[in-house]
C-alpha cells in the first residue's frame, strides 16, 4: 500500500480494505493440517482445592 498520508480517513478506509481483498486473493491462507486448537498445551485442574473434593 502507498503512502496515505494525504488521503482523508475515509479514502484510507477504503484504500486499506481494497488491499486486504487484493491480498485475499493473491495470497489465500494454507488450509490447516491439524484441528483448530488441538496443539494448546493441555491444563489440568489440580490449583481449585475445596471445590474439587466438594
């Protein structure tokens, strides 16, 4: 994207997001091998004291 400096906000709104389309279709993300979350660290439940034997 070009300097947008003299543009108004509007302009750049418009300047910005017809970039984010252009990219969108240049360059479309990679479809993930591996479901959505299922690399987070796993957290057990050990720190709810009295709650957990209640």
């Amino acid at each position: 994207m070009a300097n947008t400096a003299s543009l108004s906000k509007q302009e750049r709104k418009k300047a910005k997001r017809a970039a984010r389309q252009k990219r969108k279709t240049e360059k479309p993300l990679q479809p993930r091998e591996y479901a959505r979350g299922s690399q987070k660290r796993k957290v057990k439940k050990l720190a709810r004291g009295q709650a957990k034997r209640a």
